[in-house]
C-alpha cells in the first residue's frame, strides 16, 4: 500500500515540486474537464478523444519530475455523455472511447477511470464550516430534491443499464487488449435518481452487478470510501468482498460525518463514519497494494494561493476554486502516519511502500 495525490488536471512543475516535497512517489490525474469547456491549462487535448503521441508526452512529463503516474481518472463527459444516455452520437463516441483505452495503455498508465453520472458530482452546499472555518462541502438530500430533469426528460434506470452493458461489451475487450484495468466510481452522492437522471452505483448491490455484468480481469473499483460511507456500507465487509476477487483497483481516503440523507465531509482526523485504521487493516488482509489517495478535503485558510499561474482548470467538482493543496498536505501526512503505523505495530511493514527518498 502506498499513499498518493490525485484529483487535480494541471500537472503544473511547481504541484510536482510540492507533490515531490511532501514524499509521495505517484499520482493520478483526473481529468473531467474539458479544453472547449474553458479549462486552459489540461495535458491533454482533442475533443473526442486522447491521442497516444499525447498521452506519452504526459506520462513523461510526470516521471522527469520523479513521480509516477499511476492513473488517468474521468474520461471528459464530453467523450461519453451519448454513450452513457444512449444519443444519436452513441456508436461514434464508442469508437473513440476504444481509440482512447488503447492509447492509454500503449503509453503505459495502467489504470482509467471512470463514472456513469451524466449530470455530474451533486452538493447543497460547498462552504459548510469545520473547526476554525475550514469549508467543506454537504449534501442534505431535502434540498435537492425538486431538482429540474439536467438532459430534458426523465431516464429510467433500464435505460441507463442498458448503454452501461453497451459500453463494457464494447470497451472492456479493448482494455483488456491494452493491458488497461478500467475502474468506477460511485454515484456521488450515491441516491437513487438526480435531476431525472438514475444514479446507477449507489449501492453494493449494483456494484454487484457491475462487476458480473460483463465479467473482466480488467474492470475493478475506484474504491471511493467516501461514498460507500454515504451509501452506509459496511466498509470492512465491503473490502473483503472486492477485495477478495481482486477488483480493488484504488482509494480515495476521505470520510463524512454519517449516512445519507444528509452529510458534510469532515477532516480524516475528525469523528467520521469509519476509523481509518481499521480500513487500513482491512486492506491490508485482502492483500491490497494499491494506490491511496486523499479524496474531497476541507478547504484551509490559503489554499489556492500557492500556484500564481492561471488555476481556472482548478475548478473542482465541488465548485471550489484551487486544488486544496494544503488540506490534501495535512491528509497524506496523517495517511502516511497511519501506514507507518500500522505497518510497525502489526510487523507489516513489508506490506507499506515507503517513498524512494525517504
């Protein structure tokens, strides 16, 4: 197990430099957004799909700064909305989402990931308080229930179930060809239907299905603990079970205050819906060796200012400007904290990646 740093799209030297600094060897990149969208500053471009001479270039960039990329996260919905919703465009999209898999794993990034939510990561609110007026964000469901249909009319869910089987049965041959493992998120947050639109992976069961549906070696789990607190799982279960069959592929280290219908995310070392160690240990007994990354951090005094070049492309999914570097800091030094310690009370430290120059 080795932890990480991701959710941010501009790989910008100064954020490797400080990446670097803090004694992370790997990252991933997550990319949703999109250059004709107004996000001057991302690595790759094209408006239907990522070109290999592209991809290369990036992963280069990464490791002349002494980080690995580890992941590629988010196809940009423009790539896929068709596919997900089943458009006119439907077919074409396919092509070039298979044009994009094979690159991806020609230039050698091993993981993509993905989400099957058109209308996007949904919050009431990014600017709830934790201790000294650190923002974080909340979703509190009776709000945001009466939301207007985002795509002109409601879906159903069989709809929506039938373009995901369309997608593996048309990707994941390709993924597995390119020696590339694709690998979901959940809904976020993971409830039944937004904005008229089904939120497919908001339980175990559906990730179930998901991982039956078309079954792969190359399709495994975003492992977003986050959610699957929202969805109100049992995590260790959770982690045994995937785990077990070898489908976790990464995981986001974040946690919030409690179940939906309503909750706000809160600082790693907070009360929080699970203890972190435990998750760890959990981990650990299915033989992850994985990536772990923080996922959605409070935002702290400052953040937002470290980079003086142009962070437009630092628009998150919480509508928060900047990357949050410091609140993504003070989680991997806890995160780091915890492996080491774990590893020395158990006498597993063989099963924790320590930093090449640590």
């Amino acid at each position: 197990m080795r932890a990480g740093l991701g959710t941010f799209m501009d790989p910008h030297p100064d954020r490797l430099r400080f990446i670097k600094q803090l004694g992370v060897d790997d990252i991933l990149l997550n990319l949703w957004g999109a250059p004709e969208a107004g996000y001057p500053n991302l690595p790759l471009t094209g408006e239907t799909e990522w070109s290999f001479r592209n991809l290369v270039q990036l992963r280069n960039r990464i490791e002349d700064a002494g980080l690995r990329l580890n992941a590629l996260e988010n196809f940009p919905y423009s790539f896929y909305d068709e596919v997900m919703l089943g458009g006119p465009n439907q077919e074409e999209q396919l092509e070039h989402l298979k044009t994009t898999v094979r690159n991806v794993g020609r230039a050698g990034i091993p993981y993509m990931g993905y989400n099957w939510m058109p209308n996007g990561v949904w919050r009431s609110s990014t600017t709830y308080r934790l201790r000294g007026g650190a923002e974080t964000s909340a979703t509190d469901m009776a709000q945001l229930e009466y939301a207007p249909n985002t795509h002109g009319r409601e879906y159903t869910e069989e709809e929506l179930w039938d373009n995901y089987e369309r997608f593996l049965e048309a990707v994941l041959p390709v993924a597995e060809e390119a020696g590339v493992t694709l690998a979901l998120h959940p809904a976020d947050p993971p409830v039944e239907s937004l904005g008229g639109i089904p939120r497919l992976f908001n339980s175990v069961e559906s990730f179930e299905r998901a991982m039956e549906l078309v079954p792969s070696d190359s399709h495994a789990l975003q492992f977003c603990l986050g959610n699957w607190s929202a969805m109100g799982a049992d995590l260790p279960e959770v982690i045994e079970y995937f785990g077990g069959r070898d489908e976790l592929a990464y995981v986001h280290f974040q946690t919030i205050s409690e179940p939906l219908p309503r909750f706000n995310e809160v600082f790693i070392d907070q009360d929080g819906y699970y203890d972190p160690y435990e998750i760890v240990a959990a981990l650990d007994a299915v033989d992850f060796s994985g990536l772990i990354i923080p996922g959605h951090v409070p935002k702290l005094e400052g953040d937002g200012q470290y980079l003086e070049h142009d962070d437009r492309s630092e628009l998150d999914v919480e509508g928060h400007g900047g990357w949050k570097e410091r609140g993504r800091a003070f989680t991997i030094g806890y995160l780091r904290a915890l492996l080491e310690t774990y590893g020395r009370e158990t006498g597993r430290e063989s099963a924790i990646y320590r930093p090449a120059d640590d």
